[in-house]
C-alpha cells in the first residue's frame, strides 16, 4: 500500500514550470528537452522521439493567436506612434515597414507561444496530461 502513495502524489503535483516554459518556447519536449515539440510549424507531434512522452492530451486551441496578437499589437502600436511623431514618413514607407514588421513578429512568436502553452499544460497537468495510460488496444 505504500508503494502506492507515492505515484497518486506524484500524479497529482505540478512538474517544474519554468524549465517546461523554458523548452516549450524553444519548440522542444517540455519533460526531457531533446525532443522536438512540432511535426511542422504548428503541428504538435503525437509523442516525443526522444523520451515518449505523449502530446495527445494538449488543447492549445486559440490562446497562442490570442497571445500573439495582443503581443504584437502592444509593441508595435507605440512603435507606430512613436516612429510617426520622431521623423514623420509617409504613409506608404509606414505601411510597408510596420506590416513586415508585424508579420514578421507574428511568425517568430505564434510557434514559440503555442510551445510555451503546451508547456504549461504539461506541468499543471492539464487536459489528461497527468494520466497514466497504456496503449490503446
């Protein structure tokens, strides 16, 4: 009975957060860090290659475009003001400049924020990634 508590305990307590934060931004298995998280730019792999932990459970939905946008649209909007008052382009050279720089913005961030979300639910357990499961027969 004893042998017992210890894995109902160990299932039940968060994982290290910030170093699973920490490897899911940097697209990488939040429980080993080896393994890559992605099949692709956003796909999220089924299992680690290196450890086997299973990426099934994750439900990372909208939040990363969520986050993104409100990422991006705080630094980029008082760069806009700030570049419009300081020297006063024209519109054209500010629309060319600030939509690559938001796009581009938006392509580094959104697969480092999906990672970091996978993460978290990885650490807090969330969505079934604290259940011990078998193959499925």
């Amino acid at each position: 009975m004893t042998d017992a508590m210890p894995q109902i305990t160990d299932e039940t307590e968060d994982r290290p957060t910030k170093p699973a934060l920490r490897r899911g931004w940097q697209r990488c298995c939040p429980n080993c860090g080896e393994g890559r998280l992605f099949t692709g730019y956003l796909t999220v792999a089924a299992t680690c290659t290196a450890c086997g932990e299973s990426f099934v459970a994750q439900r990372a939905d909208d939040g990363p475009a969520y986050l993104t946008i409100l990422i991006v649209g705080h630094v980029m909007a008082p760069l806009f003001l700030w570049s419009y008052f300081r020297w006063q382009p024209s519109p054209l050279v500010m629309s060319v400049v600030f939509t690559a720089g938001t796009v581009a913005l938006s392509l580094y961030l959104l697969p480092r924020l999906k990672g970091a979300l996978v993460a978290l639910q990885w650490a807090k357990r969330m969505h079934g990634f604290g259940k011990v499961t078998g193959p499925v027969v």
